[in-house]
C-alpha cells in the first residue's frame, strides 16, 4: 500500500510544518496503519512517581501538624489529583488498528472510525522547567470540520510512545510556539486552556482559593 508521503520524513509523514508555517501545508490525508492492531499504554514509571508522591502526601496529612485548616484542603485537593491521575495511567489505553482508533480513560471508551477524522496533528513545542527546557509532544486526534477529538501527550505516554503514534496515523508535525497559531491552521487541535495557559494558571489559583475558604468556613 502506497503512502503517498515524502519517503524523506519519518513514517512517510504528509507535509512536515515548521516554525512560522513555513513548508507546504499538509492536504487532509488519512493514509492511516495499514496493519495489525497496536496497543499503547500510559507510562508506567510516571504511574509509580505519581503514586509515590500520593503516598508521600499521605504520610504528610496523616503525621504533620499542618496548622491551618487551609492548608489541609490544598494538599487534600493535590492528593485528588495525584489519585485521579495514577487511576488514568492504570486504566488509559490506546489501540489503532485499519479501521481507526479508539481510546479508553476513566471517562470511558470512545472509538473513532477513520472516515470520521480529519488529519491528525503532532504539536512539538518547549516547556520551561527549573532544570531547563524540555521537548513536549501532543499528539492530537481530531474529528471532521475541526472538531477536538482527543489528545495524547509525553506527559502521561513517554515520548517514544507518542512519536510511533503519530507515524502510525500518519499526523502532521509542528513545531509552532503558540499553540493559537496551530489552531488557526488546524482547527480542533488545541484546547481553550491550552491557548491561553496564564488565563488557566490564574483561573485554577483562583478557583481553588475560593472553594477552600468556602471549605473552612463551612467547617468551622
């Protein structure tokens, strides 16, 4: 089966996109694995590091004097958190196979027919952290007239994952800063929070304050 692709780019991928949009745009393609179901699952050393900082919290509520009632409900909101991510790491999977994809998550299996989908986009970008700047991948699987379907990235599936993914349903590749801009060019691939990420820091600060003053309040 021909790909139709640059045999130059990784997995014969359409059109690789660069920085300031530079390249041919890719054409909608679903040239899509031809072959046997794969199966990818979350990263199973991030589960063990998300569960043993869960345990660590626990230790911490249960042992130390905390001081102000506060402080208990924003560490038992982190230890929600942590919880609900290591479910999703022991329950995520993705299976590809020659019909399309499907995905299952806390929130249930969904499956996608690959006549059903646009061209998948594979969004590389940079993430500061204190011990530098470290590659991103996110992987977004998107549905027909620009519609978000869902997204897979190497915070929760390693990076390797990710990569294969995407040479397996043959996603365009960017490597844009801003993710407005990827989604000007490929509605359907970002999500609002992920477009405006001060906005959404600020947002969950705030949101988080409010709901544990209204907590304490109530407790006392």
């Amino acid at each position: 089966m021909s790909t139709g692709g640059d045999p130059s780019e990784p997995y014969g991928a359409v059109g690789r996109e660069r920085n300031g949009g530079e390249g041919t745009r890719a054409p909608r393609s679903l040239q899509w694995h031809p072959g046997g179901p794969v199966v990818v699952r979350p990263n199973k050393f991030l589960t063990a590091g998300y569960l043993l900082a869960a345990v660590v919290l626990v230790v911490v509520l249960l042992t130390q004097d905390l001081g102000l009632p506060f402080v208990w409900w924003l560490l038992g909101a982190l230890l929600v958190f942590l919880l609900i991510v290591v479910a999703e790491t022991l329950v995520g999977e993705v299976r590809v196979d020659n019909l399309g994809i499907t995905r299952r998550s806390l929130r249930g299996t969904r499956s996608y027919g690959r006549e059903d989908l646009d061209l998948p986009v594979l969004h590389t970008y940079m993430r500061s952290s204190r011990s530098g700047r470290h590659p991103v991948l996110r992987l977004t699987i998107r549905r027909l007239s620009g519609r978000y379907g869902f997204q897979l990235t190497s915070d929760l599936y390693s990076a390797d994952t990710v990569d294969r993914l995407a040479g397996l349903v043959n996603a365009v590749r960017v490597s844009d800063p801003r993710p407005a801009d990827v989604e000007a060019r490929y509605p359907g691939s970002t999500r609002p929070w992920q477009r405006h990420p001060v906005l959404f820091v600020i947002t969950v600060m705030v949101v988080t304050v409010v709901v544990s003053m209204v907590a304490v309040t109530v407790s006392v």
